[in-house]
C-alpha cells in the first residue's frame, strides 16, 4: 500500500546557499585579483573562500544581527560604564577578520621598516574583504576604520610609533583595558555632529590645549558626535574646534595613566541595517586627546582614512551584490515552475544575467581602484585613485540596492522572510551610499578635483580614450563625458550625471578588456546603448545569457 501523502512533505524548495568557497565559485573575482596584481595571494583567499562561504561563518552573521548590541552606561551601583557588550558571534567573526589581517595587512612592511606595503597587497586586501563582506557585513565596519586610520596616524610620527603597532598584529582583543595590555587594538572616528552631518567644519566640539599644544600635543576635548561607530574601539580619530580651527585628534578610551578617558555614550542607534555593529551617540565631558598636524588642518589630515574607507564601501557592496545574486541563481537552478527549472525560463534568464552584468561591472571597476591604491608612486594611478575614488564608491554602491531587492523577488516570497538572507542584504546595502559620504558629496567630491586637480581628470580621460579607441559606442561615451568638461557652467548641476558617466564607461573598458565577450557585449549593449531602462531583466534578447549564468553561477565546479 502506498505511504499516504503528507501536507508536511517538503519539495522543490532549493537548500540555502552554504558551503561553498565564495573565491572559487566566483570568476570575476578570481580574474580580478589576478589581473590587477595579486594573483600570489590565490591560495590563501581561496582558503578564505572557504571559511566565509561556510555554513557556520553564515550562522554567526545571521546570530551577529539577531542578538543586537547592548549598551551599559552604568553598573548597578550607578558607577559610569560606558561599555557595549556584543553576542559571541559577532566576537567570532571580529576574530575570523583579523586573523586574516585585514585591519592591517597593508601596513605591515611599514611597521617593519619597509617602503611600502608589498605589490598587489590592496588588490589582495580587497578581495578578502569582498568576502568578508559576504560572510557579515556589520563587523566591516571597525575592521574598515582600523586600517584606514593607519595612514593619518603616521602623519604624526610619536602617536603612529605608540599606536600604529598595536595595530598590526593579526590578533582580535575584545577586552576593555587599556591598549598597552591588549595583544592587538581597533580603531573607530567620530566626525559628524548634529548640527552639521555632512559638513564637519559645522562641528561644534571644542578642544582646549594642554600647555603649548600644536601637533602631537594634549587637548581637552568638550562635546559631541552624532554618529560614532565601534563605541568599543580602543581609541577614535575625532574633528573638533582648536584655536586655530578644526583639527584631527586621536582619543583613546584609557588615559596613560590607565583611568577611563571620559566619553559618555548616550544611546546605539536603532539602524536600519547594519545590526551587529553598534553605532553610537556620545558626549565628550572633558576627554582628553592628541593632535595630529596643524591646527586647522582637520579635513586635511583625516582625508587620508575617508579616502581608504571609501575603496572598502565600493568593494563591500560588490561583495554583497555578489552574494544576493549567486543566491537568486542558486535559487533558480534548483527550483522548477511550469515543468522547467526556474533559470530556464526565458525571463528569468533574462533578469538573472542582467543582474550579473552589473556584478561584473561594480566587481571590476572596484578592483581596478583598489590597483590605483597599490601603485602609490605611479602618477596615472595617483590621478585614477584621486578622481574614481569618489566616482566608483558612488556608483557601486548605488547599484547594491536596486540589485539587492530584484534579486530577492527572485526568490518570491521566500526571498521576503527574515529567515532567509536576502532580508538581511536588502536591509544592509543602503549604508554603504550614505556612510563616508553620500551621493552628492561624491559628485561635489568630483567637481573639486576638476577644478583643483586638472590634471586628473585629464590624465583619467586620456586613459579612457585610449581603452575606448577600437570600440564606436565606447567612443561615443567618451566624447558625451568631454561634452559635459566643455560645458562647465551646467557641472554643478550634472555632477551625478558626469560621475555615473566615468563610472559605466570605465567599467564598459575593464569589461571590453578584460571580460569574456558575453558579459562585455551585453554591458555595453545595455549601459551604453540600447532603449532607456528603469528595470532588469530587458534589453538583452540577442545576449548569450546562458554563458553570461554559467560563469556566474554559486554552483560551478
């Protein structure tokens, strides 16, 4: 007699996406760390692959943003606190990150006295991170601002000989003692105020010298930030008002003498996404803190970290594009509608490989600025750095949420449950446009370095024409950017418009160079041509999608 059916019976629901090496499943990751110079670092980022795409790493970041910080500004006896305290998995993950050295990796030769981090060492750096971003993205964000902060402290050589090897280690030390207890030590920032967000030279925070103050020297610190994440940091760069204006300081939670720096946390911000990492309203009731450079010169020397911070939004967000879409493919492969698996219906074929071409794209563009970084003493990679630094963060993390969100109706209404990930995606990936400098701070970022820095833009176009040469569309695109350059009494109002232009161009080149023809032919066909577009999934009738899926799909062997 045949089992009775059971309502309970489970089928044709596809497995989450787990176990799988997130480096060796992705060929536009593993093409891009080769080809911008750090195909030495191949084993060990396919051995990272394998520890961020696991079942367990997953877990913990789903644990990370489900049991949220919680903040303690007093003991039960009415003692000041001031301590955030953090589930086990978000230690774990911290742990798993630095044990990678990715909060210090590219600054390790300096502290041993060499030049320069080594070649490709960013291009390394970013590919682990990409995946890091995978694994959980909220833990990024101190990891992120840690190594950032390296290059402003080394401005002032006596605080970057105390701290910057405290740094360094490939160690996570969770406690709250001071720093020169600690085995390794993580840095946050505080720069925007109520008043002000945006602009810092609104900033009201007050810093009053001790003795003859200047760089290096002790200040007392009086005031606020609106934003400050990491609040368990063992120390923060922070913008306040000095004599001669706004200036850069380093605040440690310890004093030297080992009593607790005076800063009194308010409350954690209730973000949208993000979950796992506390960020924090805080008060400065007289703490104390060190000057790095001139009076004054605050937006100068902390430019430097906001500057790295940005190459990791872009990178991370390529990261969490690719991680939504090999999900929506994994997905469709492994369920079946109207007696046909789900990649492929023709439609879905469709908005699948329109989605990975711009993983592609933003997977590319991303790698090709973490090179810039790597290539210091190159001019043309200086004047890439300068000017698509504000460009590639701009428009890569401004795809993330659009593709985050057609990659979840990808899954249906599965897709639109906390239990599965791309809630979770979908909540995470605006931070990354807002933080470290929105949209129009981007475009205004752009414009300035027309009008200061010439020779960027000039250098940059003159390298876009040469990748553009052999291709009409591509040209097409260059000219309609030199257009707008021509024109510069209409740039403050096209500063998105030209910044998305640099963006897709430059990206349409890497791809045309670099791409296999598939995904190239249909970037460019899509992005640079074709009828207008508010959604996926048109415009690529005569593409080889199945080519453009294979390569990207989670599954490939």
């Amino acid at each position: 007699m045949a089992e009775p059916f059971s309502t309970h019976e489970v089928f044709n629901q596809p497995s989450p996406l787990e176990d799988v090496n997130l480096y060796e499943t992705d060929a536009a990751l593993k093409e891009a760390v080769s080809r911008e110079g750090a195909s030495d670092a191949s084993s060990a980022l396919h051995a990272f692959g394998a520890i961020t795409g696991s079942a367990e790493a997953f877990e913990r970041g789903r644990l990370a943003n489900e049991n949220l910080p919680e903040l303690e500004t007093h003991d039960r006896q009415g003692r000041r606190l001031d301590t955030v305290t953090y589930h086990p998995a978000y230690h774990a993950l911290m742990r798993t990150s630095c044990a990678e050295g990715l909060h210090a990796s590219i600054w390790v030769n300096q502290v041993a006295k060499k030049s320069s981090a080594p070649v490709g060492a960013y291009v390394a750096r970013a590919g682990a991170f990409y995946m890091a971003a995978q694994m959980e993205a909220g833990h990024c964000c101190p990891i992120t601002m840690t190594s950032a902060a390296v290059p402003v402290l080394l401005q002032q050589p006596e605080l970057a000989k105390e701290w910057v090897p405290r740094i360094v280690p490939f160690r996570y030390d969770p406690r709250f003692v001071p720093a020169g207890e600690k085995t390794a030590v993580t840095f946050g920032m505080g720069m925007t105020e109520k008043q002000g967000g945006t602009d810092v030279r609104a900033g009201t925070t007050k810093a009053e010298p001790v003795g003859g103050g200047g760089p290096g020297g002790e200040y007392v610190i009086t005031g606020h930030k609106w934003f400050m994440s990491a609040p368990m940091s063992d120390a923060f760069l922070v913008l306040a008002q000095a004599p001669e204006g706004l200036t850069c300081f380093l605040m440690p939670r310890f004093l030297p003498d080992g009593s607790v720096n005076p800063l009194r946390f308010q409350r954690l911000k209730d973000k949208l996404g993000n979950r796992s990492n506390a960020s924090s309203e805080v008060e400065f009731h007289g703490c104390h803190a060190w000057a790095i450079g001139e009076e004054g010169r605050g937006v100068a020397s902390i430019i430097e970290m906001v500057t790295h911070t940005r190459l990791d939004c872009a990178v991370a967000s390529a990261g969490l594009m690719r991680l939504a879409l090999a999900n929506a493919i994994h997905h469709a492969e492994h369920r079946s509608v109207f007696q046909r698996k789900l990649v492929d219906q023709p439609l879905m074929q469709q908005v699948l490989a329109d989605l990975a071409l711009d993983v592609e794209a933003a997977t590319a563009l991303s790698f090709r600025l973490a090179r810039a970084f790597d290539r210091s003493s190159d001019a043309r990679a200086n004047a890439w750095r300068r000017l698509m630094t504000p460009v590639t963060k701009y428009w890569v993390c401004k795809l993330a949420p659009p593709l985050v969100a057609e990659a979840m109706e990808c899954l249906g209404g599965g897709g639109y449950v906390e239990e599965a990930p791309l809630a979770r995606l979908y909540r995470e990936v605006p931070v990354n446009s807002i933080w470290e400098g929105s949209g129009n701070v981007m475009a205004l970022d752009v414009l300035r370095v027309l009008q200061r820095e010439p020779e960027a833009i000039e250098t940059v176009m003159v390298e876009l024409g040469q990748a553009a040469a052999a291709d009409a569309r591509l040209l097409k695109a260059h000219e309609r950017i030199e257009s707008f350059l021509h024109d510069p009494k209409l740039l403050d109002q096209r500063g998105r418009m030209l910044v998305e232009a640099l963006a897709v161009l430059a990206a349409a080149t890497i791809l045309k160079a670099h791409a296999p023809a598939a995904v190239s032919d249909a970037f460019i066909a899509t992005r640079l041509g074709g009828a207008p577009r508010q959604t996926y999934g048109q415009g690529l009738e005569r593409a080889d999608v199945r080519a453009i899926l294979e390569r990207s799909s989670p599954n490939q062997v």
